[in-house]
C-alpha cells in the first residue's frame, strides 16, 4: 500500500509551491487508495516557529489535503534520534567528533588553499573514548559511489568525494535533517516521496543513511522547482504569495489546486480538474521534467471560471465572509438577508475575478453609489435623455408587478416611442442604480433591488441630470 507524506519545516508561512509538492503526495497516494501523511520537521530550534506550523495546518485544511494519521512532530521524536545516533557509533559506523569552530574553519582554509573542496579531514574517526567536550556525531562515508533511481529521471549516482563525513546529531543533542528525515520515513512506513529537485544531494547523503541504517529505501521523484517568468526560483517578487494570502485575496481552493496540478503534470489537454477528478487521473508517468512556470493570470482565469461555474450554495458559502467584512467596512447595518444576497451574487459573480472583488461589486446592492463615474454621465447622462428617463420612471412606478417582464415592458414601449437604441436607455439607469457604466443586467438589477430602492436612485439621476445641465 502507498504511503506518502508532506514533510514541512516551520520556518514560514506555506507557500503555494509546497502545496504542490503536499498536493503532488496526496494525489499519488489517493490514486491508489494510500495513506497521506503529514510529519513537521521542526528541529531547528531557531527557525521553527509554532505559528508557522499552525499556518501549515490551516493551509492545508483549507485546501482540503488533509492528511490521513495525526501530524507527527520531529520536535517530540528527539531520544528516538538518539538511539539511532548511539546504535551507529556502537557499530563503528558514526563517531563522536569533537573539532572546535576555530579548528574546522582552519582546515577549511587550509583545504582552500590548496585548491581542495573544503571538506571534514576524518580528524576525529578513531577517537575511541569518550571525552567531556561538546560533540557532534558524524558518519563515517563508505567510500563507494551514491547511486539511487528516481521514478522520473532514472538512475542518479554521485561520487562519494562530492561528500565528506557528514554531521547526524549537532552538539546540542538534536537531529540534522538528512537524518531525522530518514529514520521518520522509515519509521512511517513511507514508500514513495516527491519532494523538489533542490534535495537531490539530501537523497545522496540520506541513501547513504538509509544503507548504513539498513533500513528500506523508498522511491523518489524529484520534481522540478516552480519558477518565475524570468526562469529563477519563484518567490514574491513573481507575485507569488503563500497559501493562506490566496485565500484571504478571494481566490477560492478549487482553482489554487485546478492551477498547482497542471504545474508539472498533465492529462492530455484536459485544462479543468476538480480534486476528485485529479485523484482518479493522476499518475506519475505523466510528471514531466521541464521547469514549471508560474503565471499569476492562469491562476486568475480559473479562479474566475470556477466563480462562473461552481454551484451557488457554495459560491455564497465561500463568499459570505467576504460580504460581511464589507459590511463591516462599509458601515452597512442592513440585516444579513440570504436570498436576497444570494440572487445578488449571482448577478455578479459571473463577471469578477476574486471573492473579493465579488463582494466589492456588489456594494450597490447594499448601499446606493456615492458617486457617478463621469465619463458615463458625460456620455450616457445627456440632456435629451431626460425625457425618456423621466417617463421611465414614472411608468417604473406605476407598476404593480415589478417583475422582469412587466419592467422589460416598460422598456420596450419606452425605445419605441423615443426611437433608442436600448443603450441610451439602459445606461442611464445602470450609472442611476449602480454609478457606473459597467454592471449585470440592468432588468435583472431593478427586480432584485425592488421598486423601492430602485426608484429613489433613477429619480436621484434625474435631478443630478437636471443641476448638472444647468450648471454646464
Ligand atoms: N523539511 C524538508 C523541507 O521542507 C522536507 C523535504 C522532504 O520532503 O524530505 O524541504
């Protein structure tokens, strides 16, 4: 059976190119009915931050790529380390090394100047006792070439004097990656890790663990980094953001996971991808090599398709904190009315681009326009057309039924009289509900917004219409 796992350290907020590589794991997993799993690797005393484990959490949650067993934490997990550390010194593989700071920097710069690779001289392998210093413990490399298969690229091998007698246990008794990060995916029973291609040296140093551990190796793939448009590695100069900034701008789970998917896999030409679907789809074979690409405007095209397109009840679920913190913004003390917000929303989510911005149009919902756009006034809001407007508005308010058809009526018998084109009529009114020349429609408009809201706002126009001219 398939066990995956999402293994992040908590040094920052999750950022969406590890959501792919925790989306990468899920999927494979999932494909094939496994396990998913999520392991924090917080040994780094320093950097690991219990808000940035909490970021992770979130992130994942909300992108619906929970993991499958409790969290396991490499904070908690430090004597197990340990014994793994004392089992290999006890089996002459690992030794205690106890070089100063001012030593190993003067090796160092003696390896330099002799045009060497700085590496460990092996100065402490045959210290056999115990002394009381401080140490740290380190493995003695076999000295035979590295060689290891990924799924994707095949057999990889390194030369074992690209490496030198790495360090296991730093000299406060905690654990360095390579190490922790092998004896947890032995210990979870991990069978397959997908991580970036930047690990490709950790998998060297961790094989040689895994041989001298005598423990099983799992498969890798190493995918390859997201980049900018500019080919470096990607990171908020490309607009790049973490997870949770995405979903508090108003992009929406469906179109982060739709968009991350397709960067560095594919089916066929198949573009839209719900998460059910990736699971059925997703196959290794069809990972490829080449650097994925981040493009912000895909990523808003699907967030835009999936506005269009996802069911209501769930549109208005996603949106329904968006609107109330506009509310809140924009002092609307209205009550919170479900169907009328609902209809509201579905006039407009057809045509923006964020949860956000679905909220921020539809304000004239709530609250009529402070101003009009006056480029839209200029054009649309015209002496002549105050006739027209006027006798709209009183034939709007004769009506009993204020429904659709009897106000595409009024329309129609309007056009005809004057002879307009619908526009010189209709854009009167969208600048008079709205303030602005571009809006849903406006009949549908007029019926959700009622005759008592509509009315006061197409007479308030008029009298605008009216001052304006006399001034100009
Ligand atoms: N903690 C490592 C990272 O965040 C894990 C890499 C791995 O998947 O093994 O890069």
């Amino acid at each position: 059976m398939i066990r995956t796992r999402f293994a992040p350290s908590p040094t920052g907020n999750l950022h969406i190119g590890s959501l792919r590589t925790a989306l990468f794991n899920f999927l494979l997993a999932k494909h094939e009915e496994g396990s998913f799993l999520l392991r924090i690797e917080d040994t780094d005393r320093i950097r690991s931050k219990k808000e940035f484990t909490e970021d992770i959490i979130e992130s994942l949650k909300w992108a619906g790529l929970m993991p499958d067993e409790m969290p396991i934490f490499q904070s908690q997990r430090l004597n197990i380390y340990k014994s793994y550390a004392e089992k290999l010194i006890a089996e002459g593989k690992a030794y205690r090394c106890y070089c100063t700071k001012e030593r190993l920097d003067k090796t160092k710069e003696e390896q330099k100047k002799r045009g060497e690779r700085p590496h460990y001289d092996g100065h402490c392998r045959n210290i056999k006792q115990i002394l009381d210093k401080p140490f740290v413990v380190r493995i003695k490399l076999p000295q035979e070439d590295i060689v290891f298969e990924d799924i994707l690229r095949g057999e990889i091998s390194f030369r074992y004097s690209e490496f030198d007698d790495f360090i296991i246990m730093k000299s406060d008794g905690s654990s360095m990656y390579n190490f922790a990060n092998v004896i947890d995916d032995s210990e979870m029973g991990i069978t397959h890790v997908v991580r970036g291609d930047d690990h490709l040296t950790n998998t060297a140093r961790q094989i040689v663990l895994y041989r001298l551990l005598n423990l099983k190796v799992p498969q890798f793939i190493h995918i390859p980094l997201i980049m900018g448009e500019d080919k470096t590695r990607l990171s908020k100069r490309h607009g790049a953001k973490s997870v949770l900034e995405y979903r508090d701008e108003g992009y929406m789970k469906e179109a982060l996971i739709n968009y991350l998917s397709r960067l560095g896999w594919s089916y066929g030409d198949k573009e839209i991808f719900s998460l059910k679907e990736l699971v059925k789809y997703f196959d290794i074979k069809h990972l490829h090599l080449s650097s994925a690409i981040f493009n912000p405007g895909k990523l808003l095209w699907l967030n835009e398709y999936y506005l269009r397109t996802l069911p209501s009840e769930k549109i208005y679920a996603y949106s329904k904190p968006f609107i109330e913190r506009l509310f809140l913004k924009e002092n609307i003390k209205q009550e919170f009315n479900e169907v009328y917000v609902k209809k509201a929303m579905d006039t407009v989510r057809i045509r923006t681009q964020t949860l956000k911005t679905l909220a921020h149009d539809m304000l004239f919902y709530f609250k009529p326009p402070q101003d009009y756009e006056e480029k839209g006034v200029r054009k649309y809001c015209k002496k002549e057309t105050l006739h027209s407007l006027e006798e709209l508005y009183q034939n709007l308010k004769d009506l009993e039924n204020f429904n659709i058809e009897s106000i595409k009526d009024v329309f129609d018998k309007i056009i005809k009289k004057y002879d307009l084109k619908l526009i010189k009529i209709a854009q009167p009114v969208r600048i008079a509900l709205t303030g602005k020349t571009i809006s849903p429609g406006v009949l549908e408009m007029l019926e959700i917004l009622g005759k008592d809201v509509s009315l006061p706002r197409i007479k308030r126009l008029i009298d605008y219409i009216k001052a304006w001219n006399e001034q100009n």
